[in-house]
C-alpha cells in the first residue's frame, strides 16, 4: 500500500465516523452505497475489489436513482419523501467529480461534434458524437443531459 486511500475505505471511514456523530442521513446513504458496491463486487463470475473508477460508476447510478426517485416523488405529491431521496444525493455528490454545467457540456459536445465532423450528419452521427464525448464527462455529468445536447446540437 502507498498509503493511498481508496474510495471504497474512504466511504467506510466517513461512514464509522458518521455512526459516531449519531448523523443517521449520512450512514444510512453510505451504508446503502457500500452495499451496492459490495452487490458489484460480488456480481461478476468471481468476486473483486472494485476499483476507484468503478465505485465512482456505482456512486453515479445511485445518485442518480436519488435524483430519479425525488422526481417520482415531487410528481406524486410526497415532498417529504422527494427531500429525503434529495438529501442521499447530496451526500452521494460528495464522493462524485465537480459536476459539469449545461454550458460546459454543451462546450465539450461542440467540440465532439466538430472532432468527428459530425455536423450536417444529423441524428445518424449521435453514436459517433456520444462516443467522443462519454469518457470526457463520465461521472461529471447526467447522461441524459449529454445526450439531450447532443441531440440538440445535431438536429
């Protein structure tokens, strides 16, 4: 070990200190989390360690399903339950790269579709665009916001 701390040992330390300061929003959520990267571990044909960019990955889902699910929740009248989903996903953005805003995005995916020449080429160049522009904001940014500006930005 070169005395670097993983992800993974990150949200185990922060979730013991969390328990010892009786914060109950922050251990559940990152007792929640530590058991969807445990469930990905164990998932594949052998159990392993998951690495920092594939518990970043795991991260990323759940926040989103938190986004997702506030939204369910918002639609359905149930503010309490929408702030609470709300909540887990400001604790999840925590461990989650700065994300990226609208107008950077939609830089990167100017860039992308210029890189592939993909203007003119309309919605046939999406796959080729999204491609480009995927490992750029991996874990930055909602997917279905980049592929919205893509699809803008094509069509």
């Amino acid at each position: 070990m070169t005395g670097m701390t993983t992800l993974k040992e990150q949200l185990r330390a922060d979730l013991t200190t969390a328990m010892k300061a009786r914060d109950t929003l922050t251990s559940s959520t990152l007792r929640m989390v530590l058991t969807s990267v445990t469930n990905a571990e164990v998932s594949g044909t052998q159990a392993r360690e998951l690495s920092d960019e594939e518990v970043l990955t795991v991260l990323t889902s759940e926040a989103k399903r938190r986004r997702e699910a506030a939204t369910a929740f918002e639609e359905g009248g149930r503010a309490e339950s929408a702030d609470k989903e709300r909540a887990e996903a400001e604790v999840i953005a925590r461990y989650l790269p700065e994300q990226l805003t609208a107008d950077e995005i939609a830089r990167i995916v100017t860039a992308a579709v210029e890189q592939t020449g993909a203007a003119g080429e309309g919605m046939r160049a999406m796959g080729k665009v999204m491609g480009v522009v995927q490992p750029q904001v991996k874990g930055r940014a909602d997917g279905g916001a980049v592929a919205a500006e893509v699809r803008r930005q094509l069509g």
